[in-house]
C-alpha cells in the first residue's frame, strides 16, 4: 500500500487534518478515497465524506472514528 497514505494517518494522528487531507487527495487508489471519506467525517462533512466512500466502492463506516482508523491502519499493512 502506499507509504503516502500511511503518513497521512500519522499526521492526522499527529492533530494536522490539513497535512493529512493534502496527502489523501494525491492518492487516487481506492484506499486514498477511503482516507479522504474518513477525514471527511471527521470534519462533519458527511455528503462529501459518502461521495468518498463510493469513490472508494465502500458503504459509509458505521464505527466510531477511532475503530474506522484503525480499519484503514490494517488495510494499509
């Protein structure tokens, strides 16, 4: 998986969404999408953060935030 998304989750670990979301949109892989829908939620935007997760091919996660981050951790191992 892409070493890119991987620091995307380390910054938003790290409290920069910003850093986070400019890595996100440079990746154009379904786990990038994935990434961009979850930042999405974060931030309360859930029609552009389902938008993502049908970019993604996904249902919207129905989780909390921190088990959705761990879900994308695992799938980028």
């Amino acid at each position: 998986m892409s070493r890119w998304l991987i620091d995307a989750l380390d910054r938003l670990d790290a409290g920069d969404w910003d850093g986070a979301h400019e890595l996100a949109q440079a990746d154009e892989t379904d786990a990038g999408a994935w990434l961009h829908a979850h930042l999405h939620r974060i931030e309360g935007d859930e029609a552009n953060a389902n938008y993502w997760y049908r970019r993604a091919g996904r249902t919207p996660f129905t989780g909390t935030i921190e088990d959705e981050r761990t879900a994308l951790r695992d799938a980028l191992r």
